[in-house]
C-alpha cells in the first residue's frame, strides 16, 4: 500500500458527498464534520509544515471534535511551501496564483486523483449557478476572456474554463478562448477575436455564455466603447465574472461594471454572475444563479455543501457576528491531496448564508506578492 491511498479513499468518499449534495439530496452536517475531521487527521500526518502549523497551535486531530477548529493555513503559505501529500513523481500539473515577475506564486499541486475531484467540484456548482436551465446542451455558445491551457498550463482558472465548458460545445464556432499570454505573465485580450465570435452569435442567434476575469470584461467593454458599438446578445445570454483587477486595467465598481456589461452586450443584470475562487482551492463560490431576480441587498458569495465559509476575527480567531467584517477562512472538502482549511488573506461582511466580499485585508498584498508564513517554519528550520 503506498502512502496517498487513504486519500485516495477519502477522494471517493468526497466524490460521492458532492454526487448526492448536488443532486438535491440533504446530507447533515455531521457528515461534512466527519469527512472534515478525517482530511484534517490525513493532512495533519502526511503535509510536513502543515503538521508543523498546527503544532506551533498546540492543535492535532486527536482533540479535534469540530470542523471549525481545523487550524487554517494563510494562503500565502502556498508560496514558500510544498503544502502537498503528493511526491514530486506524482504530481502531474500545478496551479499558481498571479504573481509579478519578482515574487513567486503559490503552487498547488495535484495528481491524476486530484484534478478528477478538482473537476467533479468545479463542475457540479458551476452548472448550479451558470448553467441552472441546461443550456450549455442547447446551442449555447462559449467565449473565455483568456488564453487556453496550452498558453496557460498553470491558470486553474483557464482549468476551470476548460472543463465546464461542454463536450457538445466543439468547434471553434461553439467555443473561443480570446487572449494570450504577454512576455509579463500578463493576459491580453483578442478584442477582434472576441468581438468576432459574439458577432457570429448575435447573427445566428444564438445564447452566449461570456467567462472571464472582471479586467478581461474590462477590455472587452473598452473595445467595443472605442468603436462606438454595443451588441444585443441573444435571450438567455449569461456572462460570469470573478476575481480583481491586479492593476490589468483600470478599476470599476461592480455596479459600474455590471451596467456598463447591459448597455454595451445587452446582458440584462439578473444574468451576470459573479465568482469568486483561487489556485489555493478546489471548489468556488458564487453569488447569483443566472436568471433568476435578483435579491434585495449586496450580493452573497455562497460555497456548495462541500465547503465551508467562514469570516472570522483576526484578534480572537472567532466567528464575527452576522453584518460584522472579518477575514475569510475556507473548508475545502475537494482538497485531499493538499489543505482543507484555508484563510484567504481577504476581507469580507458575514451574512446568514453566505459572505460579501470586501477585497483585500489591509495587513495583506495584493495575490502574487509573497509574505513569509512564518509560523509553517519550525524552530531552526527552512522550508
């Protein structure tokens, strides 16, 4: 028996969890905690400075009763550390975060075992939100504000982009992935690629599902402001967005952005869906089900039943109360192989039934600028 094959039991164990939660079926919250505490006992033997983290807490899984005592490790623990059970032979991708050309990325690594269950969890909660009609089965279109995952081996976004995108949509009338890679790192859009292929669509009348970051959305909007133009895209068009600006283009509010997307790609807002997810994880959250109306307030980020939320005080490590802010910690059922508990370094409004996502914690940089974990180093230790 080699090492990984218990998480690799426990993978199958979380496979089937997601199976059932996603199909409708309540399964209780015990046995999310029992799944929790079985990574958090796996994790804790088999990630060296994970076990050192949790030391340095005086926590270890024999005293562990609940999920939220898992000790979180800083994401920018993933910069300076292998925070992985997989040996170097195993690992067949890595995912980095953004990053500049002076710092190093995070690295989250995975194995064959891995990118499946990094699939099952991306896709199922991705379909929920974007994808709640079907659609994707029905003539819809795809276009992806970035390169493909032959330019950008190590975006787990462009990943993800692949794998939700369907096997039925083939072809490159059906699907388009509209940037490319500058010397930099740096994504830049295909403005004429892209405004090409929503063209084709308006013209055939078909449904355009538009993914991308919020500065790619940014660029397209510019192209399209520039030439004068604005589209009407088909009924039952959809456009999601995720993550921040990274100084890629200038910065515009959500309300500002979401507006600017109706007037200009005639996207009407109840179909504009943001996400919110990073190389760090293995599952997303979303704020909004496309087509649906809109709820009355900010909109909530919510984690599917295999993960969890939670928005803690950085001076007690305590869950604040709801509408209080704090910072956002995740537990990850889809991470086997690497960390389940995860605190982000971002801000955030806690809410019944989910987050509002705030931006950055002030003590922290921007993603891709790398902090020294100190306590995942043990005394007289290195990494």
């Amino acid at each position: 028996m080699n090492r990984t094959e218990p998480l690799a039991d426990l993978a199958g164990r979380v496979k089937a969890f997601i199976r059932c939660t996603a199909d409708g079926v309540a399964l209780c919250e015990d046995e999310f905690t029992a799944l929790a505490l079985l990574l958090f006992q796996a994790q804790f033997e088999q990630v060296e400075p994970y076990r050192r983290f949790c030391l340095q807490r005086g926590v270890g899984p024999e005293a562990t009763t609940r999920w939220q005592s898992v000790p979180a490790v800083p994401a920018e623990g993933f910069k300076e550390f292998e925070l992985t059970a997989l040996a170097p032979e195993e690992r067949v991708r890595v995912f980095h975060s953004s990053a500049t050309s002076t710092h190093r990325p995070s690295r989250h690594f995975h194995g064959p075992g891995s990118l499946e269950l990094y699939e099952v969890s991306l896709g199922a909660w991705f379909e929920r939100h974007l994808l709640p009609d079907a659609a994707g089965e029905t003539g819809m279109r795809f276009l992806a504000l970035t390169p493909d995952s032959t330019a950008a081996p190590h975006s787990s976004l462009v990943h993800m982009f692949e794998a939700v995108i369907p096997k039925s949509a083939a072809g490159p009338d059906r699907r388009c992935f509209a940037a490319r890679v500058n010397p930099d790192g740096g994504w830049r859009l295909e403005a004429k690629q892209a405004l090409g292929f929503l063209r084709n669509a308006v013209d055939a009348g078909d449904p355009v599902c538009l993914l991308g970051p919020a500065f790619s959305h940014v660029h397209l909007l510019e192209a399209l402001e520039a030439g004068g133009d604005a589209l009407r895209l088909p009924m039952g068009s959809r456009l999601m967005e995720t993550g921040g600006y990274k100084g890629r283009s200038r910065e515009v509010s959500r309300r500002e952005l979401h507006a600017w997307i109706t007037r200009r790609l005639g996207i009407a807002p109840e179909w504009i869906v943001g996400e919110y997810g990073m190389s760090e994880l293995g599952s997303q959250a979303y704020n909004h089900v496309a087509g649906q109306a809109l709820r009355d307030g900010p909109p909530v980020f919510r984690f599917p039943p295999w993960g969890r939320a939670r928005v803690i005080s950085p001076d007690t490590g305590d869950e604040v109360a709801p509408g209080a802010t704090g910072l956002v910690q995740v537990f990850d059922l889809a991470n086997v192989w690497s960390v389940m508990a995860v605190e982000t370094g971002d801000l955030a409004r806690r809410f019944d039934d989910g987050f509002e996502l705030l931006g950055r914690a002030p003590a922290t940089g921007p993603r891709g600028c790398s902090l020294m974990p100190s306590d995942l180093v043990g005394k007289g230790e290195g990494p």
